[in-house]
C-alpha cells in the first residue's frame, strides 16, 4: 500500500469557511421547518383569533360538546336493585292493609353483618367522601399494598432476572485510525448477549451470576479473525459490612434509601394489624348503629302507641262534651267544648308525628357517648327504614318491621376494678396505638442502621472464552480459538477481584434528621396511649355511674307515671260526678301521656347505659356474639402450607453470632408484664409524695384518733338484685316489658293500630 500526503490549496480556508456557513443555514431551515411540522402534529396552536372560514355555530356547538357532562361505559355493569323499591309507607297509605315482620335483635346484627361490604352510616360519607368510608376489603387493601404491604417488603429478597440482547451495525469515519483498530474507515457488526441472576439473602447479601457474550466483527487490519466471540461467566457476592448489615436491617429498612421512609418486613406487618384493629373498631361502631336503630324503632313504636291511646281518650272526652253542647246541657258550654276539640287535634299531631317522625337526630355513635346516648327521637316509618338500611334489607318493600325483643327492666352492677382491667386489655384503640407504638419502636430501629455508612465487601470471580465460532468446535485438529464456549469450559482464562466499597456522607444531616424525627413520634405515640387510657377511664366511670343513674331515674318515673295514672282515674270519677272542672281532666290527660312516653324513653335510656358500660370496657362485640376473623383458606394454601411444615426442622443448636428472632406479638392474648404502672405525683392535693416513716405512723394515729368522731358517710343507693317493674294496669294496656305473666314466656309486640 502506497500512502499518498495530501495536498493544501492557498484558498482552501475561505472555502472552509463558505461551506461552513452553508451547513449553518441548511441546519437551521431544517430545525424551523421541523419544529413548525412537530407543532401542528401535536396539536400546538398561535393563540389569537379563530380560523376562517369557522362559522359562530360551529363554534357555539364545540363550545357545547365540550362543556357537557358525560357518563361512563362501563365494561361489566354494576348489578343493582335500586329500582326496584316500592313506594315509601306514608301518612297517606292505607295502613290496615300493611303486614308487619318481627325481627329480633340478633337477626337484624345478623343480617347486617351478611349483608354488609361497606360500613354503613346515616351520615352520608358515602355520598360526600366515598373513599373514606370502611369496607371489609379494607385488611386486604394494606396487605396487598404493593408499596407498604407485606408482600411489597418480601419482593427485596425475590430473585431476579435479566436478559439482554442488543445488535449494531457500524458504518464511520475516524480522525484517527487508531481507534480504529489500524483503518479511518471502520466497518462493524457488534452483538452483545448479557444474562444475569441476582439474589438478596435475609441478612443483605447480594449474589450475582451473569453471563456477558458479544460478538465483534469488523475491518480492522490487525483482527485475527474476521468476527470473533467473546464470553464471559461471573459469579458476584456483594456483603454490606455497615449499611444493610443484618437481618434487622432489612426487617425494618427494607429496600428504601430514604430516612423516614421504611419498608421492611416488620413494619409492613404492624401496618396490617392496625388495619385490623381499625376494622375491628368499625365493625363494632356498626354493630352499635344498628342496636340503636333497633332501640329507636322500639320506642317509636311503644310512644306512637302512647299517643293513640291519648288521642282516643282525648277524643271520647270531646264527643262527651259536644254532646252535652248539642243537648245544650250544662257542661257543654262553646268554651269547654273547644277545650276538649284543642286537646284532640294536639294529641292528633302528636301521633302523626310518632307516625311518621321528622329529621332530627336521632342515637347514633359519638353523639355524646362513644356507643351513643339515646335521643328518643323521630317515628316510626323513618325509623324502620333507617333500620332498614343499615341491615341491607330493601329500603321500601310494603311491610313493616317490628322489633320482638324486649329491654331489660332488672338491675344491673358492675365491678369497678375488673371492667377497668377489662377496658384497658380489650379496647380494639388502645391495641390499634400499641401497634402504632411497636411501628414506631421498629422505625427507631431502622433510623439507627440508617445512620451508619455505606462499607460493602466486594467479591467477583470470572471465567473468560474467546473463539472465532461461538458454539461450533471442529472434530479434531481445531485452532486453539476455534470456540468460545468451549474455551471458557477448558479454564484457561480466569480473573478475580476483591475489594471493598465505601460512602460516607459528611455530616449526614438527612439521617440524624431522620434519627430525631423517629424519637419524637416514637414520645408521641407514648404519650397519645397514655391519654387515650386516661380518656377511657373517663368513660367507663361515666357509663358506669350513667347506668346506676339510668336505673333511679327510671324508678322514678316508674313512680311518676303510677301518680299519674291515679290522678287521671280520680279527675275522671270526680268528672263523672260533676266534680272536677273539664280543664284539670285535659292537664290529667297530658300529664299521663307524657309519663307514659317518658317512662317508655327512661327504660330504652337504662338498656343503652348498660350497652354503653360493655363498649367502654372493651366486651361489646363479645356481648354480642360477634367476632372478627379471616376467610376460609383455599385447598391449594392449605397444602402449600403442609409442603412448608414438613421442610422445617429444629436447629439442635443456635449459633452465637446469629441474633435471636426479634418478638413483636403476644399472639391473641395481652402480655401482662407489658404494662408498667407508676402512680402519679399527688402534691398538689395535699398527700405527700414519698413520705418518711415518721410521717406515716403519726399520720396513722391521727387517723385512728378522728375515725370515732368523724360522721359515718351516707351509703349510695344501689339498685337491689331482683327488684320488678311493677305498674297498675289500670293505667295502661298489659305492656310485655312490665306484664309478670310474660316474663318466661316468648315477648309479643302487638300490631300498630288494634
């Protein structure tokens, strides 16, 4: 080959420099017309004045169809039976022809509990908010989180694999030949084929095993080969020596680099357990909504009542005194007679009221109590349909429910000391701020790994092959690079490394912070248990001493309708002997009336106290015979968890240097040591603190010496065990609550009108 030296020209630089400015105006026309094309492509415009030749309807119709509200196509409609409801009852239906269905209170939790995906409320969440409103998928939404869930945490230790395969085809000319192997003209065909597995162990080793094959064919002078293959299979290990050390480490820190932002094994874990405890509270609340709803519609039933009975006395008082009117006898003066007429229409609203009730607030949860403080309101069709929703059945079908059961009218004592315990052991918030606590005790953890740097220990080994054909040795006689594969089976080429990796941020400002922001909400979720314990002793002894009131008030007034009653059958004698004016007979009547309806309300206001104390101590959903657990587990779980029992095996003995399991459940019972109690300071009422011994024996004399001649304090009154409900039944119709004939036997409720 015959090298030739180029030749210059004297004017070679204004030419350079001619076509140099002729590249730079092609090269700029072409990014204008490009960049003019790409906008009308994508839809850019100039904003200004419409196009011509758009005409004002056009516009107008645009305008239209882009402003209009439009529905969905849904792929698989959502079946529904909301059409099918009949018209609601009303003051207006024909209420001899309505048939009644009895319903006990366990069948209506029951129900609700079946038919119940969502956690129903009359509050309306599920029309303003429905994202926060309680479903039954909500345990299962956390735990198949695939961010924070459990499985999301376990995919750091899935094992991985890659696969690549990438072909290029180059055409290039180079200033230098050296990187050209020898020649400025390079032409090439390359092919590079990676495989790689990888796999992360508990403790935060990382394994790697790769294979690396490419393929070079070019024109360089010096090739041995036209096109050769080259292969290579490493085996990788890379241990964290300080970051990522651990198995603690990847419990709570999991994959993440961030401070503050956690995602370990364990850390997932309590964020299913406080789901739970979270649906568990819900689930409870409902169960509490739908009691009150029953009582509601039970009172509402006993008082409508109350009010026919009012009215149809008040309406055969005036038929009397009108009659006297027609007659023109004396007690049938215009005045008396439209006493009696007011009276009538009165009771007469009073029942369409009680009928049909009016939207007011009804007893519901956190309404004063935690459980719900019964209001006494609404009437008897809204009541039964409020029912009716929250049990799922249709809202309106014809009928009417009747609740069967009957309140409880015996007294009731509680022990202090053992609800206490109870409320504190068993109430579903105080586990939920446990869990809370423990996840916060984990993320402490987990800011303390984060603090240290990053030391890894790096270790590779690789076996090399080189051949001009990849696969494909000859019989016998072969060069010694005929292939690649069998190259690298033969060994000859072998490489190792070994080092360590270090990365240290100085100052490290983002993990300290991340440090002192675990230890503050770590002292906050302490100190929001321990107010919540105080907050729930607070209720208790509100329920509790509630229910003690709840059973003297309803003595009283148990009293009072009993006075009534008696003035109401003497006014009514003494009006028969035209003793007594017409208008203190009116006064008997209401005073009767309302006795009655506020007797009725005193005993579903005992029944709802003594709910409130089982709610408060933590025993409700036991009371009522309800439990939360998960769903049946299919065949297939079932065997797979006999294939894994059966692989494990008892380590005969555990190694020093392998760390204990780290112990973040109790199972379903409390731990009783888990509880420290210290006692409060007490200065400021008078009573030392710590006291010597001194102090303590001349306190105990002065004691002994004013016990004699202090008063004897009253006791309190407590309700006796076996105490009846005893009313005249002169004043009313045989009642089940009150009546001792059906006291062993089934309760009856009778029809709304008889």
């Amino acid at each position: 080959m015959v090298e030739t030296t180029p030749q210059f020209d004297a004017c070679e630089p204004v030419r350079s420099k001619t076509v140099s400015l002729l590249a730079r105006g092609l090269f700029l026309f072409s990014m204008g017309t490009l960049s003019l094309a790409l906008c009308q492509l994508t839809g850019c415009h100039w904003p200004g004045k419409p196009a011509a030749g758009v005409s004002t309807e056009t516009q107008k119709y645009y305008q239209t169809a882009a402003a209009q509200i439009e529905y969905p196509q849904l792929d698989q409609p959502v079946p529904s039976d909301a059409l099918l409801n009949s018209s609601p009852i009303s003051l207006v239906t024909d209420l001899d022809s309505i048939t009644y269905r009895n319903l006990e209170l366990s069948e209506a939790v029951t129900l609700a509990l079946e038919k119940s995906k969502v956690i129903r409320n009359l509050g309306v969440t599920i029309l303003r908010s429905p994202n926060s409103v309680t479903t039954s998928f909500d345990p299962a939404l956390v735990e198949s989180d695939p961010r924070f869930g459990i499985q999301a945490a376990l995919s750091a230790f899935d094992t991985t694999f890659g696969a690549s395969v990438i072909h290029q085809n180059n055409d290039r000319a180079l200033n230098n030949q050296f990187f050209g192997g020898g020649t400025r003209l390079l032409q090439q065909e390359a092919t590079v084929m990676q495989a790689q597995l990888g796999k992360q162990s508990a403790s935060g080793t990382e394994y790697y095993l790769r294979n690396i094959t490419d393929y070079d064919k070019n024109n360089a002078p010096g090739n041995q080969f036209p096109g050769a293959w080259t292969t290579q299979l490493e085996a990788e290990m890379r241990q964290p020596l300080l970051q990522g050390y651990g198995v603690d480490y990847w419990q709570t820190v999991g994959n993440s680099q961030t401070p503050g932002l956690y995602n370990g094994v364990l850390i997932a874990r309590t964020n299913t357990d406080i789901s739970q405890s979270e649906f568990e509270i819900s689930v409870r609340d409902f169960v509490a909504e739908v009691e009150n709803a029953y009582w509601d519609l039970y009172f509402a039933y006993r008082d409508l009542e109350t009010k026919i009975a009012a009215r149809d006395a008040s309406l055969e008082l005036w038929r009397r005194v009108d009659a006297l009117k027609q007659l023109g006898r004396a007690g049938g003066e215009a005045d008396k007679e439209a006493q009696a007429r007011e009276q009538y229409y009165r009771f007469e609203e009073d029942m369409q009221n009680a009928l049909n009730g009016r939207p007011e607030d009804n007893t519901k949860t956190y309404n004063g109590t935690s459980a719900g403080t019964f209001k006494g309101n609404g009437g008897v069709l809204r009541l039964e349909r409020r029912l009716r929703y929250l049990i799922g059945m249709p809202i309106n079908d014809g009928c009417l429910m009747r609740p069967v059961d009957e309140p409880l009218a015996a007294p009731v004592c509680f022990n202090w000391e053992t609800n206490l315990a109870e409320s504190v052991d068993q109430r579903p918030e105080l586990r939920r701020q446990k869990w809370v606590i423990k996840q916060r005790e984990l993320e402490m953890i987990a800011a303390k790994k984060m603090l240290l740097p990053e030391l890894d220990l790096v270790a590779l080994y690789r076996w090399r092959g080189f051949g001009e054909t990849l696969t494909n040795p000859s019989n016998g006689g072969a060069p010694r690079f005929d292939s690649a594969y069998g190259d690298l089976a033969s060994g000859r080429f072998q490489e190792w490394e070994l080092g360590v990796e270090l990365d240290v941020p100085l100052g490290n400002r983002q993990a300290h912070a991340g440090m002192r922001n675990a230890e503050f909400k770590l002292a906050r979720a302490r100190q929001v248990l321990k107010e919540q314990e105080r907050v729930i002793v607070h209720e208790l002894s509100n329920a509790m001493s509630e229910s003690i009131r709840a059973w003297e008030v309803m003595q009283t007034v148990k009293e009072r309708l009993k006075a009534a009653g008696d003035q109401v059958n003497a006014l009514n004698a003494a009006y028969e002997a035209d003793q007594a004016p017409l208008n203190l007979v009116l006064e008997a009547q209401r005073r009767f009336a309302s006795a009655k309806s506020s007797y009725y309300a005193a005993v579903m206001d005992y029944n709802i106290a003594i709910r409130n104390v089982h709610f408060e101590k933590g025993s409700y959903l036991e009371y009522c015979g309800v439990h939360t657990s998960e769903g049946p587990w299919s065949d297939a779980a079932h065997q797979y968890a006999a294939r894994k029992a059966d692989l494990k095996q008892p380590m005969p003995k555990v190694p020093r240097w392998i760390n204990p399991p780290r112990v973040i459940s109790n199972g379903t019972t409390a731990d009783p040591y888990s509880r420290e109690i210290i006692a409060e300071p007490v200065e400021e009422m008078g009573m030392p603190y710590l006291m010597t011994p001194e102090e303590e024996h001349s306190q105990d004399q002065n004691s002994e010496s004013t016990a004699d001649s202090e008063l004897t304090p009253a006791p309190i009154l407590l309700p006796e065990p076996g105490a009846a409900l005893e009313l005249n039944p002169e004043l009313y119709l045989q009642d089940p609550v009150f009546s001792d004939e059906t006291a062993n036997t089934t309760p009856v409720v009778r029809p709304l009108f008889e």
